[in-house]
C-alpha cells in the first residue's frame, strides 16, 4: 500500500510546487508598457532595463503631427497597463482613443504633470509675438524634464508590479546619474564660446535653446504639416542674408526640398537636427544618443562663425 500511496503523494508535491512557482512567475511579469515616442520610450526602457521591454507606438520615420492610428496600434493600446504620452498637442490623433481606456490603464499624460517645467509655444516669431498659451509639446529636449520622466516612469512601475518595484528603482537611479552628466555637457557646451546665428525648420526645440541658452533666430515653417507659403519662404531668405545665419537645421521626419533654395546666395550650411531619433535603434540608448547627435551638430555648425 505504502509502495503505491508514496508515489501519488510525491507527484502531488510535485504537482503543487509547479503550481506556486507557476504563480510567482506571473505575478512577478512586468506590465504591458506603451510610450508613443522613441525618445519617451526609450527614457522607459532604461527604467524597466533587465526586466522588461515597452512597446513603442511609433516607429523613428513616423512623425506624431501626421500619424494616422492603425488597428495593430489599437489593439497594443487596449492591452497596456501603463501609457505614456505627450499629450494632445501633438500625438492628437490619440485622444480619443485614449479617453476611451479611461480606468482601464494608466495613462500619463506627460504635458499635465504640474512638476515638467514646460514652457509655451512660440509661434510664428522666436519671441513668441502670437502670445500663443499652448504648451511647447518638446519637453523631452529638456534633460531635467527627461529626469521628471524616468522618476514617473519608475514610480508608475513600481506601483503595479510591486516585485519588481527595487529593479525599477535602480535603474532609475543609473539613468539619472546618466542624465546628471548630459545636463554638465549641456551647460557647458557654448560657456564662452561666439556663437553664430541659426534657423530651424520648426519650432521643436525650444528645450534644448533654453537649456544651451540659444535662441533660433526663425524657422523655415509655422506649421509641420503645412507647406511654408511665398511670403514667409521670402521673409525666411531675408532673415537668413541680414542675421548672416551659420546653418539651417533640417529635421529627418520632414522633407527638406525648400531649403537649399532658401540657403542660396547666403553663407549658411544645411545641417541636422533630429528631435526624435528618427534614425536611432529604438531602446534604452536611444534618449542619450539623440542629445548627443544634437549637441554636436549645434556645436559643429555654431562655434566660432560669428554671433556671440
């Protein structure tokens, strides 16, 4: 009897023990993550490195003004547990369909967050004359404001996978300490240097001006999704010639065809400017080599070729 009880008891133990593990490991899966853009997702990645991976709702190519949403993004949206976004201002093609999740996952809304120091649109001139009150949806290019994201991040994680809540928290400090030394860089990079005048194509990166403390002396267009007309391409031309601007920055997502006939008979180069990380493998790095990218360009095109 013993003989034939002690197996079935064993394969019982087994049976139960399977069963607990089994539970642990589901329990201790991360969240279903979602962040709209590279360089948000990849601030999330580095908070959830080693124990899981966001989705990334947009692809490098795609810009946020003109995405139409499709169902595979849909259904990635329906299934997350926490989303984040910029905010209506320019992924708006997801505000209904975020409206409709509502209670349904965390959704963080990173231009409501009372502590990102944002700052207002411009408009048409850098000055901001339109007294336009939206809020600049950039704030990514802030680095203190890509900090506020990674605590966020790590908060908004820790909170629904309590098990994981250290690992968030540590990495959440390594990236901070990343972001410390980018934020030395960037305070250092023009401290006493002549800087030349530029143009960009649009007005996304007021952040990072503020942050170097430059300021675009104009852009190419007022709006991303509209074609520049005559009148302003002309006005453009003029302040490029009077300004003597060093460079006009183009941006990946945008098709530049306009600018080299703007550039003519003036002394400014065409270089780059990437506010996304179009051209980046999306992921953890991402968020430091774009800023980086940046930096260099700017110093590359602007020091020492007039200005100060």
């Amino acid at each position: 009897m013993w003989r034939k009880t002690l197996p079935r008891l064993a394969a019982q133990a087994l049976l139960v023990t399977a069963l607990s593990l089994s539970g642990t490991n589901a329990q201790s899966d991360p969240p279903l993550v979602v962040a709209t853009i590279p360089p948000v997702h990849s601030l999330v990645a580095e908070v959830m490195k080693g124990i899981g991976v966001p989705t990334l709702l947009l692809n490098g190519a795609a810009s946020p003004h003109t995405y139409a949403l499709r169902p595979s993004d849909a259904r990635r949206l329906h299934s997350a547990r926490i989303i984040f976004w910029i905010g209506p201002s320019l992924e708006g093609f997801l505000t209904r369909s975020l409206a409709a999740l509502s209670g349904k996952a965390r959704v963080v809304t990173l231009t409501k967050v009372s502590t990102m120091n944002l700052m207002a649109t411009r408009g048409r001139h850098p000055d901001g004359r339109t007294g336009n009150p939206t809020p600049d949806p950039h704030l990514w290019l802030d680095p203190g404001n890509a900090q506020q994201i990674v605590a966020l991040a790590a908060d908004a994680l820790a909170s629904e996978d309590p098990q994981n809540a250290d690992g968030y928290r540590r990495n959440a400090t390594r990236a901070a300490a990343r972001l410390d030394t980018l934020t030395q860089r960037i305070k250092s990079q023009f401290t006493g240097k002549p800087v030349a005048p530029f143009i960009l194509f649009h007005d996304s990166f007021q952040y990072l001006e503020r942050a170097l403390g430059l300021s675009a002396a104009g852009f190419v267009t007022v709006d991303p999704d509209r074609p520049p007309g005559a009148r302003h391409l002309s006005d453009i031309h003029a302040v490029i010639s009077d300004a003597e601007a060093a460079c006009v920055f183009t941006e990946p997502q945008f098709e530049p065809r306009l600018i080299p006939t703007l550039v003519k008979g003036t002394r400014a180069q065409i270089a780059v400017l990437d506010a996304l990380g179009s051209s980046l493998q999306a992921g953890p790095g991402l968020y430091f080599e774009m800023m980086e990218n940046n930096l260099d360009a700017l110093a590359g095109c602007l020091i020492g070729r007039g200005g100060g």
